[in-house]
C-alpha cells in the first residue's frame, strides 16, 4: 500500500510518500511544491502539471491530506484551497482528511527529513495507521 | 515522393481514400513522416512510416505510444501494417512547431519552466509504464496550444521485470548521459538529464547543435588533421563525451541575468554527471521546478529589450549604446528612466531593479 501524505502551507505543498507490506513502512520520496501565484493561470496549469508528476510516479492507493478548516480564524488560505482543489480533482484515489487531533496521535519522524516535511509524513501515517487498523 | 520503398508508395496511394493534401517532412528520423489532412473530418494528421523486420519488437513504437495516456504525449489515431515489413501510424499534426522553436523565440521564463514541466508531466506517464525514452531532446517535442508533446517514440525501450536499467540508445550524443557512455546503460536517470539539458536550453543557456563548438584550440588542431569523415565525426562525439563526464557540457554563465540561483542549482542537480547524485525521478525534477519557477520573475525579450512587468508597470532594459544598459519604465506608453538606476551590463541593471 501506497499513502501520499500532504500539507499545505501557505503556496507550498509539502508530501512524503510511505509504503508498506505490512505494519512497518519506509518512504518512497518527499518534496516540496510551490504555487507561483493564485490567479495566474499558467502557474495553476504548471503545477497541475508537477502535482500529476508526482501522482504518476507514486501511484498512491491513499491520498492522505492534513485538514485546515475552509472558514474562521484559522481558515486556509486561496492558494492552499486551490492547490488543493487542484490535487483532490487529479488524485487517482480515495482522499483521507486528516485531523490535527489525528496526527497529534501519531508521534513517528523521520530525521532525514526536513523539518518542514514531517507534519506530512505524519498525516501520511495517520492515514495507514487507519487504514491497517 | 519517387524516392521512398515500393512499399511506401503503395501504403500512401492506399491512404489518399482517407487523406488528401500530402507533404514530406524530412525532419522525421528512423522512417519516413508525411503531413496530411482528413478528407472527412478535416483533422491535420503526421503519418509516420517504420520498418522492422517481422518479430515481436516490430511494432514497437506504436504499441510504446498507445500505452502512455497523458497530454504531454502525443496520442496514436491509427496504425497499420503495408507489408511484412513497413507499417505506419498516424498522430495528430501540431502545428506550432517544436521546442526548437521555442527555444529560438526567447520564451518568457515562466513559458519555459512552464514546457519544462509539462515535459516532466509526459516522462512521469512513460516512467509509470516501466518504460525509458532515451531520446528526449527539443526535435523530438512538438508544441501544441503552447503545452509540449512528447512525439519521438523510436528510442522507448521498456525495463524488463526486476531491471531499472536497459541498454542506451546511440542517438544524439549532445544528450547522452554521462553513465551511458562507459556502461551502456540507461535509466530513469538519464531522462532526468535529459530534461535538465532541455530546461536549460528553455532558459536561455547556450548548446551548440554545431559539434566543432566543442573543441578547444588543441582538439580543432587534432581534429583538422583527420581526413576521414566518420573518424571527424567519432572524435568531435568523443570530446562531447568527455565534457558531458566531467560536467562541463552547460555553461551556466550563458543563462540570462534574471535566472535565480535556485534555478541554478535545480540546472546543475538535473544534469549531475554521477547518477546518485542527480535528482533521480521526474516528480522529483517537476516539483523542483515550481519551486525555482517562483523564485524568478517572467522576464522575457522583446526586440533586443529585457522585460519584465509589475503590476501595471513594464519595465525594459535597453540596449543604449556602447554596450551598456539602462532601465525604463513604461507607463501608458510613455518611456522614463527609472530613478536611482545607474547604466551598466545587462546583469548590472538587472540586478538593480527589484
């Protein structure tokens, strides 16, 4: 099983792919996106284009994608709602959100990755953790 | 058309049932390519003729084209055998040339990140299908609507079960990847430079398609004092060889003033020469790249002039003589020096403005 764990931030897209056989996983890559403007069109169908890349490449079995609520003080903002919508409109597979609740629970890191990436590795876990039960 | 195989002749009086409007294309390497047009649907179509002898690999090319769906790909209409050999396939035509083209036109820099990463997205689908390319290079992607469309199947080779390496193709030694030379082999890795060669074609750096560009004074010596054709030729690959291992085959000082850094570094960490060191997927490479997208602003030339816009503002940097350059501002049409900015080189200029 394949899981693609995601986290916006602001006009990044942090992701780490994990996969496993069993209960152990190891990760199969991880990087980082930006979005080079929210109205641009071109820059949308760049990483439209990046984002299918990665979906090509990993073949994820689960979209793992960390929750931000769409409204209130802690609302996400334009450019992670459209490369979001951008993702979830080109992904494969069935999208698990993810709670902060939820991958508060999950205490895995990696050390060789950044530390930017690790609440994507952790959204990614949280999501295979469901998923084996 | 009284050149080509018998078999060729008959599969095109056979073909003008359905297409009329005919026209060669001597660009078309490993057959023969001819443009048409549908007699019924009107649909402007590139019909490739291959040979192969009768085997299960005859039909590769075709079959290797109709597996990968992705825009960035260049889909398979029709294919068909004219005799135990020959057979052709047929492709929509795109009209707005190749990357050559591109590239010869100066795009923006956005525009040329942009065709780099819809490259990547083409190579992704052909790499999912356990399948190489091995040929990628600006000839061989053609442009349709502005988004390119990897077109040249002749080289795709498919790994076989349990291998991540299959034998390097012989084509175009400028792209060849360090590690096919001395181990004839070729891996995912190597599309991966490939697609750095050509980004940093898109962006303004300088490959010479003309071979003797390569040769340093004491090579053009040695090289003069060949005779032989093919010996003239097996020198000059050799020293496009030698500075592809030692990574001297890109000068990045040719890249255009505006190209950051980080597009820099993402040039030289695509075309690493020692594979474990260069980015090793193509999601990898795309995603890089939207990074160093953002990090520079759309500069483009136009008519000598380097442009760049913010907001409602252009700004150009002309040429002003003796070499130098300075800054104007264009607002509602009007020309003005823009303030506190003093003359100098392109790069002088350019990094003076914010």
């Amino acid at each position: 099983m394949v899981v693609l764990g995601v986290e916006f931030s602001a006009s990044d897209m942090n992701y780490v792919a994990i996969r496993s056989d069993g209960d152990s996983y190891e990760i199969m890559t991880s990087n980082r996106m930006t979005l080079g403007g929210t109205r641009d069109r071109n820059a949308l169908v760049a990483f439209q284009d990046a984002v299918k890349a990665v979906l090509n490449d990993v073949d994820p079995d689960i979209l793992a994608i960390k929750g931000k609520p769409e409204s209130g003080k802690m609302q996400a903002g334009a450019a992670s709602l459209k490369m979001e919508a951008i993702l979830l409109a080109n992904t494969p597979c069935a999208a698990d959100f993810v709670s902060g609740q939820r991958i508060n629970q999950t205490d895995d890191e990696a050390p060789s990755l950044y530390a930017y990436l690790q609440p994507a590795l952790k959204t990614a876990v949280a999501a295979f953790r469901r998923e084996i039960g | 058309m009284c050149d080509y195989p018998e078999e060729i002749k008959d599969g095109l009086a056979a073909l003008e049932t359905d297409y009329r409007d005919f026209q060669e294309n001597n660009r078309g390497a490993n057959g023969f390519l001819f443009f048409a047009e549908n007699r019924i649907s009107g649909r402007s179509v590139a019909i490739k003729f291959y040979c192969g002898e009768p085997g299960e690999r005859q039909h590769d090319e075709p079959r290797q084209l109709a597996a990968i769906s992705s825009p960035n790909v260049l889909p398979i209409l029709d294919a068909r055998m004219v005799s135990d050999e020959w057979g052709y396939f047929a492709t929509p035509r795109c009209l707005d040339g190749d990357l050559d083209d591109l590239i010869e036109g100066f795009p923006s820099v956005h525009c040329a990140v942009d065709a780099a990463i819809g490259i990547c997205r083409g190579v992704s689908a052909i790499h999912a299908e356990r399948m190489v390319h091995r040929d990628l290079k600006p000839g061989n992607i053609v442009l349709d609507r502005g988004a390119p469309r990897i077109a040249d199947f002749g080289s795709v080779r498919a790994l076989d079960e349990g291998e991540e390496t299959t034998h390097a193709s012989g084509h175009s030694v400028l792209y060849r990847p360090p590690e096919s030379f001395g181990t004839d082999t070729y891996g995912r890795g190597g599309d991966v430079y490939q697609i750095g060669l050509i980004t940093y074609q898109l962006l303004g750096g300088a490959l010479s398609y003309n071979p003797e560009a390569y040769l340093n004074r004491r090579e053009w010596k040695e090289y003069q004092e060949i005779e032989d054709q093919v010996d003239r030729s097996l020198y000059v690959d050799g020293v496009i060889e030698r500075r592809a291992c030692a990574g001297r085959l890109l000068d990045l000082s040719t890249l255009p003033p505006w190209v950051s850094g980080a597009a820099r570094r993402c040039l030289n960490e695509l075309t690493e020469p020692d594979p474990s060191k260069r980015i090793s997927t193509v999601s990898e490479a795309a995603a890089k790249l939207t990074q160093v997208r953002a990090s520079m602003q759309d500069w483009w030339w136009d008519a000598g002039s380097a442009c760049v816009t913010h907001g409602q503002t252009r700004i150009e940097v002309r040429p002003v003589g003796d070499g130098s350059y300075e800054a104007f501002q264009i607002k509602n049409g009007t020309p003005r020096r823009v303030r506190g900015k003093r003359k100098g080189s392109l790069q002088q200029v350019v990094q003076q403005l914010p």
